[in-house]
C-alpha cells in the first residue's frame, strides 16, 4: 500500500496580491488595492488543493527561513499535507507579484528565490518519499535539471505528471515520462515551438503526443478541457461559475486529476472531477483560500 496518493515536487511561494482596475501600460502607474500576502506557489497549491480533497499529499519543496516560509509551513500543515519533505534555508522563500482584473483575470511575475534551489540531490535524498507515492506531480518553477530528477526517482508503478508552467521546451526523457502533460494554449504553443502547426486544441494535442507523452490534457477555461491519448481525442465540457479570482485554478485542476487518475479513473473521467474542482476554485478570491472541500466539489 502507498503512504501518499500523490507527492508533489515543486514550488512553494508568498502571493503578494493586488486587484487593480486595469494592468499598467509600459511606464505607466496605476493605483490598486491594498496588498494581500497568501500562501502560493504552483507545487505548494497542488498539495494544498490535493490534501482539502482527500488525498494523501506530501510535498517535496524549498522555502526560507524567514515568515513567508512560515506562511507557507502552517498552510500545508493546516491543509493536513506531510511537509517532511519541505527544506528550509538556502536563499528567501520565493514570491508571485499577482495583479488581478475586475473579470478576474491575473497577471503573475515570480522570483523564484528558494525554488531555484531544490536541488536534483534534494530530489535523490527523497527517495522513501517517491517510493511511497501513487502519483508525482511537478512544474516548472523549479529548476528543470530537478525536474529530470524527479522523473529518474519515480517508483517503477508511479504515474507522473506535469504541469510546464512557466514554458519552457522539455527534453524527451521528461516528455515520455508525462501521463499526462497538463498544458493550457499558451504553455502548449511554447512546448511545440516550430511544430505548434493547426489552429485548434485537438491539433495542438496530437502533436504533443507525437513528442512523446503517454497522454495530454489541454485545459481551455470557460470551455472546460480536452484529454488525448492512444485512445483517442475528446472534449470535457465546462461547468459555469461566476469568476471571481482565477489564481489557482490551473494547480487545482492538476492536483484533482492527479489525484483521481491515481484512484483508478480514466484520464476522462479524472479531467471532468477536474474541470468541477477548478470551476469551484475561481467563485473565491485567493488560490489556496479558495480550494474546494470533496463535499463543496458533490454539491455542485
């Protein structure tokens, strides 16, 4: 029997959020709202959003020692993710600049601090935690040299999978492991560079999979999802919300279809639990404050 269903490597920052009326122009100012500091990180909500559903979450990561990294300690604790696998000390804890628009959009600038030093050897130390683990999951604010660590760590029955956010082209050994590759356009366009060739979700999927991913899952907002794999192509629909504050949604999303592909779903029923947990996500403000319970996630 596994000890976690799912281990995410990954980053962990301070939010440092302000809602403004409309994002600045270049070298313009624009007043906002007063600053709100919120746990975050795209590896520190997936095991948060994780642990609120029901899994059984550990999260391999890096913070500082100082009272961000405080922050985001008692938020996993609190969430009832198994933090053993946090290091603390090497530089400040990492940070998101996020301004977010009336529609609920957010722009995100991050500086990495000590996300850029989970190393591939803290990754290899790790290793009774990726023993234990059903499902990895991992992203891309960490340094892509730990990334490759983590999938050569995988225990031989784990399933991987990757969110590439920030975008960046993966080397092949990455793109075989990923089942699946969790992309939205933007992240999908960067990945296929000169092969991003056809102009519609179910193009950009089977080109991906053609690189080597077992499977592909193209998140596409207000129009739900698409999965993609050796079986075929389909369509998940949306369920309509009322966006507040979309910060978040992308890392609940991979953290529910995780966590449902490791309890046995298929890659489309995993992608439709999914797509309700991410619309539940964006009627709240804040990423990990608006995490949905497996009870609030029934009642829709």
């Amino acid at each position: 029997m596994n000890d976690y269903d799912l281990l995410v490597v990954g980053s962990a920052n301070a939010d440092l959020v302000i809602s403004v009326e409309r994002r600045p122009g270049a070298g313009e100012t624009v007043l906002g709202s007063d600053l709100a500091v919120h746990p975050g990180g795209k590896g520190a909500n997936q095991a948060v959003a994780a642990a609120r559903l029901g899994a059984r979450t550990a999260l391999l990561a890096r913070v500082g020692d100082d009272a961000h990294g405080r922050l985001l300690l008692d938020s996993q604790r609190e969430a009832g993710v198994d933090t053993v696998g946090v290091l603390v000390g090497g530089a400040p804890t990492g940070v998101a600049l996020i301004t977010v628009d009336p529609s609920g959009d957010n722009s995100i600038v991050v500086s990495p601090g000590a996300n850029g030093r989970l190393t591939p050897e803290d990754v290899s130390a790790a290793g009774c935690l990726f023993q234990g683990s059903r499902v990895v999951s991992a992203q891309l604010e960490i340094p892509l040299e730990t990334v490759v660590e983590t999938v050569r760590s995988l225990a031989p029955e784990s399933r991987f999978v990757l969110n590439p956010s920030p975008p960046r082209p993966l080397p092949q050994e990455v793109l075989a492991a990923c089942d699946p590759l969790i992309v939205n356009e933007h992240e999908a366009k960067v990945i296929l560079g000169a092969s991003a060739v056809g102009d519609t979700p179910e193009d950009w999927a089977r080109i991906l999979l053609a690189k080597g991913p077992r499977s592909v899952v193209v998140t596409l907002g207000e129009q739900g999802a698409l999965v993609a794999s050796a079986e075929g192509v389909s369509r998940v629909p949306a369920v309509k919300v009322d966006a507040v504050d979309t910060t978040g949604a992308g890392d609940s999303f991979t953290a529910a279809l995780a966590w449902r592909l490791g309890a046995g779903e298929s890659l489309a029923q995993a992608a439709a639990y999914a797509v309700r947990v991410g619309a539940a996500t964006v009627t709240k403000k804040g990423a990990q404050a608006s995490f949905p319970t497996a009870a609030e996630v029934a009642a829709r």
